[in-house]
C-alpha cells in the first residue's frame, strides 16, 4: 500500500501547480476561495479522459496529465478568456506514485506556463479517469461565441491542421506512409501534446464574431458555428492549412483534416472589413492564420478547390451537411 488518499493530496496537489494572488484559500479545505476580477464574465469548461477512451493504454502520464489541461485550456481559448482557476477530478486505479509524478510534470509545466492554479479536486478509486474544470475571465460581451457568425464574414483557422490526425494514424501504424523520425514525433506529438491557442483567443476579443477550437474535425465543428449563428459557407478546400504528407496520404486528402479531430487549433469568423487587423494581431503574437472561406447566407458546408470544382458533399459522407 503506498500513499494514502490524503498523502496524495498533500504531496501532488497542495502546491497548485501555479501561485495566483486571486486565491484566497486553495487545496485542502471543503472548498476554494476565489476572488473574481471586477467587472470580468466568469468562462467555466469541464472536460474528462477516460483510458482507453480518450487516450490508448499505452499514453505515458506526462502525456496524459499534459492533454487533460491543453483540451480545457483550448476551450477557454475558444472562448476568448484567460484562463485562471482549475479543479481536477482524478479517479485512479492505484496511489501509483510513479505514474503520479508524471502526471503532475505533465499537467504542471503547462499549468505554469498559463499561471493556471490548481485550486480543488476530488481524488477516488476507480478506472482510470480525469476530469479537469476550468474557470477563466472575459470581458462581458466580449466572449467570442458560437452563434455570432454573418453572411460575408471571412473564415480562419489557426495553425495546421490535420497533423494530429495523421499522427493517430502513424501511433496506430494506419497511414502507409514512411516518414523520418522527426516528422513521425512531431506529428504524434500534435496527437498528444496539442498548443491550446490561449493568447490568439484573447487577441480575437472584440474581432472574431464567432469561434471554436477543433476538437471533431473541422467540417464538424465549423458545422456547430454555422448551426448555432444560422448561416452556412463556402470553404477553399486548396487553402486549407495542412502538411505536405497530409497531402501524400491519398487524391483525395481534405477527408483527413475536415473529419480528424485532435488538433485544438481555432476557427473563427471575422467581418471581412477586419481582415488585415486580424492578421495583423495574429503575427503579433505569432500565431499563424489561414483564410480558408467566407460565410455565406444558404445553410450548409459548401466546399469548392481552386479549380472551379465542387467536392459532391454526400460523397464525402459528411451527413451532417447533407
Ligand atoms: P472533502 O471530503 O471535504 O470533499 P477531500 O478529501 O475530497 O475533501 O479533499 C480534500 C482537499 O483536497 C479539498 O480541498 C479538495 O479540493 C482537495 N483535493 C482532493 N483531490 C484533489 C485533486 N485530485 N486535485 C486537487 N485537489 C484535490
Ligand atoms: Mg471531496
């Protein structure tokens, strides 16, 4: 028998993982004490991995306690708030501690790096599960939404996508793709340690009139944004951002980064009045930013190369769109 419950508590989680002056009382009472900014929207995510559901068997606990934090943080980022506070729910088959240290490497370095602080929990015994909540700030009205998107507004993602896609068919062995070691981690490593896109979410406040980060694919999360503000669009399947092997993998390789999610990159919509602003603020802060399509008023995903030609939708099986 290693740790107890609550020797866990106080040797894993007591620190917080990041100090925030606007904790008044953290781990280890009945419940956290937080001081709000004046003024400030409270932005509150939940998300939860379950071995074997959301991450294979294998994944190594840096990796997981990594991911479990990037995939709430990729929401706030959705949102346009900075993130803040978080809880974490660990359901664990054992008091490994091995397996705990990593965790917490994992989830710590990226909770420092966002001054993110672990302020409660709950730890119990079961299969392997971690849920983790997350608390941020916008300013009202400033929150960038699913359902602000208008006709005419231009369409982006951040970053590449479809890498993490591909990386699950490389960890998998699916791709038949043969590529250096150094292509192969670094799109596993899209897979398993993605960059929630944090300051490009702040930096779109006041911009973007509709955003989401990636997590299903873009034809279905872009589908949510044209679902929720009523519109529909028109994509360049030819601009879409995507690697050169993402390229290689078949004729038709837009199947992979309109259906793979994983990447937690952002999409969002701009007023096309704003484009050169909004580009210019993503390079202010290094972010890369593709214009990938335009909403239009028709609902529906329309997707069209460069050619002239239209990609036949039902083809494509996303019946979503159908
Ligand atoms: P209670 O019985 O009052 O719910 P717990 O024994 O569950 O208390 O937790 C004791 C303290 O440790 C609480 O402050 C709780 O928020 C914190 N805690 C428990 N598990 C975790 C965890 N996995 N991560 C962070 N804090 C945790
Ligand atoms: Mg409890």
């Amino acid at each position: 028998m290693g740790l107890s419950e609550f020797g866990l508590i106080e040797r894993y989680f007591k620190g917080g993982m990041a100090a925030r002056g606007d904790v008044l009382l953290g781990v280890g009472d009945d419940a956290a004490l937080l001081q709000p900014p004046q003024g400030q929207t409270l932005a509150l995510s939940l998300d939860t991995l379950v071995k074997g559901v959301h991450f294979p068997e294998d994944t190594s606990p840096e990796n997981i306690g990594y991911k479990a934090l990037a995939v709430n943080l990729s929401d706030m980022a959705s949102m346009g708030a900075e993130p803040a506070w978080m809880l974490l729910g660990l359901t664990l088959p054992a008091a490994d501690e091995a397996w705990l240290d990593g965790f917490c490497r994992g989830m710590g370095r990226l909770a420092a790096e966002h001054g993110v602080a672990l302020v409660g929990g709950d730890t119990t015994h079961g299969s392997l599960t971690i849920s983790v909540q997350i608390c941020g700030f916008v300013p009202p009205a400033q929150a960038l939404r699913r359902d602000g998107a208008r006709a005419g507004d231009l369409i982006y993602v951040t970053g590449q996508i479809g890498d993490a896609g591909l990386g699950l068919q490389l960890a998998l062995g699916k791709s038949g793709l043969v590529l250096d070691a150094a292509r192969r981690d670094y799109f596993i490593s899209r897979l398993d340690r993605p960059t929630p896109r944090v300051a490009a979410g702040m930096a779109l406040r006041g911009l973007a009139t509709s955003a989401i980060d990636i997590s299903d694919g873009l034809a279905a999360d872009l589908g949510h944004i044209l679902e929720a503000s009523g519109v529909g669009a028109l994509l360049d399947v030819d601009a879409l951002p995507v690697a050169d092997e993402v390229k290689a993998l078949s004729a038709e390789w837009w199947h992979l980064p309109l259906s793979a999610g994983d990447d937690y990159e952002l999409c969002f919509t701009v007023p096309a009045a704003y484009h050169a602003e909004v580009e210019k603020a993503m390079s202010e802060i290094d972010c890369p930013v593709t214009r990938i399509g335009q909403i239009e008023a028709t609902s529906g995903l329309r997707l069209q190369r460069n050619n002239g030609d239209a990609v036949m939708q039902a083809k494509m099986g996303y019946q979503h769109f159908e």
